[in-house]
C-alpha cells in the first residue's frame, strides 16, 4: 500500500485527503485513514493530479531523432490506407515518450498523420514500457481521416485523386459506401456461404467506424473543413472527433448542437500554412463555453510533448476557465478516447498514473515532482 499525503488533490474537482494505490490502482481518495505499514509520499502541500492526456500526438510513430528512419508517419502511396495502424510503428524507445513522462503525462493518443484522405488507426498508450502491446490502453481508438490542404497537396502533385477539397469528400464517401456493401456481403454469407465475400482488411477497418465502434478523428482545420467533416459524418451516421479545429471558434454553435467533440492544436505553433492564418489559443475557451467538449493535443513532435500543460495555461491566458482547462488534460481526453474507466481522474479502481506538482500544473513554473504509471514511480524530480 503506497499513501500520497499532505497534497492539493484533483480528482477532478479539488479535494483534501489522502491517495491510497494498491497492486497498480488507485484503492482511495478524500478523508480515509493511512493503513499501517504503508510506504508513504509526502506531497508537501502540492497538487496531486491523476496524470495528463496528450489527446492527439505521433509519439513513437514519428521519433525525434531519426528523421527518415524512424518517421513512419505516413503511408502516402494510395490515399485510402485504413488497414494501417500505429500500432505497428510504434518505438516504445523514441526519446518523447521519456519526455512525456518526465513531464506528467502518463496516456497519449498516437496516431498515423495526414498525408492521406484515410490514414490509418490511432491508439491510446501508456508513456513508459519496452513493449508497446503491454502500453496499450485501447487499440483501435479511432480511424484517422484528413480534411483539407494536405491530402490535396500530396496526391495533386502527383495528378491523381485528390487534388481539390471535392476529390477528398468524393474519396471519403466513396470508401463508405464500398464498406456498407461489404457489410451487407458479409451478412449475406452468414446466411449463405457461397455469397461470403472475400476477405478485405480496408473495408473491415472502415466497418468498424460504420458500427461506432471507433470514432472518425478527422483533421481539419479550416471551418468549412470542419463541416464537411460533420456533413459526411451526419451521412453515414459516424461518431466524430474533430483534430486540431483551428477555426473551430467560428462553428462552435454548430459543434455544439452537433455534439462533436474537439482536440484543439497544436497552437503553440507558428502559421506553417494557410490553414493556419486564425491560430489562436482563445479557441479552446470558445469551444468550451460554447458547450463542446475539449482536449488539448501537441500533435507531438510539433510541440513536445512535455509542454501540453504550458499549451493549457496559454489557453487560459487567453479566455478559458482553470477548470476547463484540466478538464481537458484529464477526464475530457479520457472520455474523448473511450478510456475513461481506466484513467483521467483519481478514483477507486482507476489506474494509478499520479503526478504530484510543485504547484498549479498549468503554470509555468510549476514542475512534476513524482510521476506514477500503474503504480510505478516512474519519474522523480532532484532535489
């Protein structure tokens, strides 16, 4: 039994009390007696926070130090490549997983990048470990798909499909549609085997997201990107998740009514191209008062990975509440990715990623002092 005493505690509302972890989880939380025996943590009045959500990254699939060798990013030869997953790319080695962890964050979400109209699948994982089967925390956790000047730019310098925002849409729609016919083959072949079609890895993947078992993360920047997104999503009935949403301050009525949750950045960034002329960190904070449900990424390597709670603070400078913001550092991220009964917030039974703060974590100089995955202390701060 491990006790974190004498701390602000989060859980995600602020408490006084005592963290009791056992066997890897958290046992309890608030006003209960230290068991004797227990090895214990002084906190000395910082803040204990279940450990941060980076909502949106290319850890591992796209490593720091290896620029052609380790950057796995994209598979930009057909730009339908729905089969792929960053399961498969991931280097539990690359150096910004260490620094996510030394920096409090505990889960990230990484996933295939833009290149492609449908990129591939994403999954949530723990930042420490030497195999990255035994990080994950869910697998698939959402199907990439890409609005907007990228897809557009790779394929039209090519000549061939997509080289406008129309051949993109067309592309979206078309891949749906060929996944509902082999769903309905499938069915088909249950009753009779003759008519079972053949076996498409594509075409299971994109089934998936059509039965809600995994959501479309669509990157999109522009708000008419952003709506098209809704549009197809609305059409073939898909649960959606809008990546980055740089504009999402001028639909965020619309995303609202809509229900559409939002992975707002990297705005700790400059204006790399036209899609990014509106950055701005009040865009999270217009969301969120809005009534759209926020997390914050760093699409590391964009921004590392280790500065999403400078990222927080920034927004909150710029209009949105304190308590948004962690929200969308913990609980928001975890619901976002479908991992909320394992982490996000301090809670009997959860997951024991703790990190305990020298103060505010969303201000600068504040620092982690220990962070826990599991249970493990996995990063300790010099005295």
């Amino acid at each position: 039994m491990l006790a974190i005493i004498n701390g602000k505690i989060y859980s995600p509302a602020f408490t006084e009390g005592v963290v009791l972890v056992q066997d890897g989880k958290i046992e309890a939380v608030g006003q209960v007696e230290v068991p004797a025996g227990a090895e214990i943590i002084d906190a000395r009045g910082g803040w204990v926070l279940p450990g941060f959500i980076d909502a949106h990254t290319h850890l591992g699939v796209c490593e720091e130090t290896y620029r052609i060798e380790g950057d796995d990013t994209n598979e930009m030869t057909d730009p339908v490549t729905p089969h792929v997953r960053a399961l498969d790319a991931v280097n539990p080695e690359d150096e910004g997983l260490r620094d996510a962890a030394a920096g409090g964050i505990t889960a990230v979400f990484t996933t295939p990048g833009s290149g492609n109209v449908i990129g591939g699948t994403g999954l949530v994982i723990k930042t420490t470990g030497k195999v990255v089967d035994k990080m994950v925390l869910r697998d698939p956790a959402g199907l990439k798909a890409a609005f907007g000047e990228n897809p557009k730019r790779v394929y039209g310098e090519e000549k061939k499909m997509p080289m406008t925002r129309m051949g993109t849409a067309a592309l979206m729609r078309e891949s749906f549609v060929k996944a509902q016919n082999y769903m309905e083959g499938l069915a088909k072949g249950k009753e009779d085997p003759e008519e079972m079609p053949e076996r498409d890895l594509k075409l299971e993947v994109l089934g998936q997201v059509l039965r809600k078992e995994i959501p479309l993360r669509a990157h999109a920047h522009r708000a008419d990107d952003i709506m098209t997104a809704v549009r197809i999503a609305r059409e073939f009935d898909l649960d959606l998740v809008i990546e980055h949403c740089t504009e999402g301050h001028k639909v965020a009525e619309e995303l609202a009514e809509a229900g559409i949750p939002a992975v707002v950045g990297p705005s700790l960034s400059n204006r790399a191209k036209v899609e990014l002329k509106d950055i701005s960190f009040k865009t999270p904070g217009v969301l969120a008062e809005a009534g759209v449900k926020v997390a914050l990424m760093t699409d590391h390597p964009v921004t590392p990975v280790q500065y999403l709670p400078i990222c927080a603070g920034l927004a909150v400078r710029e209009g949105m509440s304190q308590e948004d913001a962690l929200k969308a550092l913990t609980v928001n991220a975890a619901e976002i990715l479908g991992v909320e009964n394992r982490v996000g917030s301090l809670a009997p039974g959860k997951d024991a990623d703790v990190v305990i703060w020298s103060g505010n974590p969303i201000e600068v100089m504040s620092r982690p002092l220990w962070v826990m995955i599991d249970g493990k202390v996995v990063f300790q701060a010099e005295e």
